[in-house]
C-alpha cells in the first residue's frame, strides 16, 4: 500500500512538473530550423506557439539619443490569416524593469507571411527587452 503512494506521489509529481515548464509565457521557436527557442519573445498561449515564428531580434542604439531600437520578425506558420497582439518591455542592465512598455501592437499575418515588430525605448537605460505575443480575439 505504501508503495502503491509512492509510486502514484511519483507520477503526480512528474505531471505537475511537466505542466509547469509548458505553461505561458513560454519562448517562441526560431524561424530557422536550426535556431534555438528565443528567450527575448515569448508567447502567452501555447496554440500561438505553434502558429507562429520568430526571427533573431536586430537590436541597434539611436545616434541621436542612445534609446534601444528593436525589430523582431514574425512569421505565420499556419494556412489560415491570424491576428496578434505584441508588447515589448524593456529592463535595464539588472534585468529589472524600466516601466518603458509598449501599447499592445495588433498585426495581422497572412498565411507565410513575416511581417517585423518594430520598437524603440524612451529611455537610454534600456538594456534588453522581452517581446510578448498574445492572440487578438
């Protein structure tokens, strides 16, 4: 009988772990195929995940003022035309956040199509960012 316990504590907590590492956000895949899942962009519902595809964020300064200027590529994977809510927030070098986020984006993709999201910090102290996709529905 105490096996029996044992074994079934075992088993749930084997499933609670595996749906903790699939819960949202998670790291949207790379548009290439040899690419790594990119921590920088992540997705809020796992059906997206599999919808869409994000290139390798091009990140450059501004001359003028310093500010991180940030474009992402997304690609529609499915067969049919989706829409997508996207937010960027960026963090400064501790990796905590600058309260410098983005309104939610909507961008419609049609079916193969990769369309960039395109952004730019208010402020020179940004460092890094996270760019997280929703449905639009």
């Amino acid at each position: 009988m105490n096996m029996h316990r044992s074994v079934l504590a075992a088993i749930l907590a084997s499933a609670a772990f595996s749906a903790c590492r699939s819960s949202p956000p998670l790291a949207a895949y790379g548009i290439e195929d040899d690419a790594e899942q990119l921590s920088a962009v992540v997705v809020e519902d796992s059906s997206l995940r599999d919808a869409i595809r994000a290139g390798r964020p091009q990140v450059s300064r501004l001359n003028h003022n310093n500010c991180l200027r940030v474009v992402v590529p997304i690609r529609n994977i499915d067969d049919r035309q989706i829409q997508v809510l996207a937010k960027v927030s960026f963090r400064d070098r501790q990796q905590q956040p600058l309260g410098d986020d983005t309104n939610s984006q909507q961008v419609t993709i049609r079916p193969g199509d990769t369309i960039n999201i395109e952004t730019t910090s208010r402020s020179d102290a940004a460092q890094d960012f996270v760019v997280r996709l929703f449905w639009n529905k």
